[in-house]
C-alpha cells in the first residue's frame, strides 16, 4: 500500500512533473534537502505507482501530427467481453493517443492524432471500422488548442486550499 505525500514528496512530484530531466542535486537544493534523502524518496516514489514513468513530451506540429480528433464510438452489444474485446483491439492503434470508457450516450472517446485528414480518413475506413460491434462514430476535430496540462497539482495541500477558499470569498 502506498504511503501518504508529506509536502517535501509533494514538491519532488511537481518538480519532476515539470522537468523530468532535474538530477537528484537540483531537486535537492529545491525543496532543501540533500541527495541521497532526494534519491530515496524518488525510489519510493517509483516503487509504490506515484511515479509511472518518465517521458519527453513532443511538438506535434514538428514531428508531423497536426490533426488531432476527439472519435465518440458507440456500441451495438455491452457485455463484459464485448467492452474488453473492443478495448484489446483500439489500445493496439497507434493513432489512438488516449481512450476513455465514458458514461451517456457514447460508450468511448478517443483522442486520435494523425498527420492529415487523408489520414484519418484511412484510420476510420481500414481500422476503426474494422473492429466489431461499432453502432456509430463521431468525430470533433481540435482547431486549437488552448490548453494541454500534463501536470497535476496537489489539491489536498492546505496553503491551496485555503487560496481556494479565500478566492470564492
């Protein structure tokens, strides 16, 4: 079972979120502790799941990925292993950024990313469409975007907590 975050976990978790790249020494002078206390937590971290994985992220635009969609999929049938069977087979796509099972009238959302239209128009055509039990799909196209977060912020911090409060004052 995972430990609770102390503030010091807290701040090496956000740190790291924003530059993964941080050696243990500039984590250590940031939060005020030395390296080896710095590289035992991070270890613990990893150890107990707070920390999946470390990763670079891409511009999309440079490396040729322009057009991105959000694809609502319905299904026809929702027994168990007709939802696992669909899962196995769209977490194969590479095109499939993220998946999500959803609640309301659409059973999954896909963000899928591609260099084209022409592109994801074969995506649909020779492998979404492909995979069985699909009743309908439809597709938003991102025109901008405005906000891609890929950190999250410690909400149960108390100093957050009580800025929150005292905003809605």
């Amino acid at each position: 079972m995972a430990s609770p975050l102390d503030p010091i976990d807290w701040q090496i978790l956000d740190l790291l979120q924003h530059n993964a790249k941080l050696t243990n020494k500039e984590i250590a002078e940031k939060v005020g502790k030395t390296s080896t206390p710095v590289y035992e937590r991070i270890k613990r971290l990893e150890q107990q799941g707070y920390i999946k994985q470390y990763v670079a992220i891409l511009d999309k635009k440079k490396i040729g990925r322009t057009l991105s969609a959000f694809t609502s999929v319905q299904l026809k049938e929702h027994e168990h292993t007709v939802l696992q069977q669909f899962e196995q087979e769209i977490v194969q796509l590479p095109e499939v950024m993220e998946c999500y099972h959803m609640t309301g009238t659409d059973d999954y959302l896909l963000k899928v990313v591609v260099r084209d239209m022409d592109e994801y128009q074969e995506f649909i055509k020779f492998k979404l469409s492909k995979i069985a039990n699909i009743a309908t799909v439809r597709s938003s196209f991102i025109m901008t975007e405005i906000k891609h977060e890929t950190a999250y912020t410690n909400n149960t911090d108390p100093e957050i907590e009580g800025n929150t409060k005292r905003q809605r004052k």
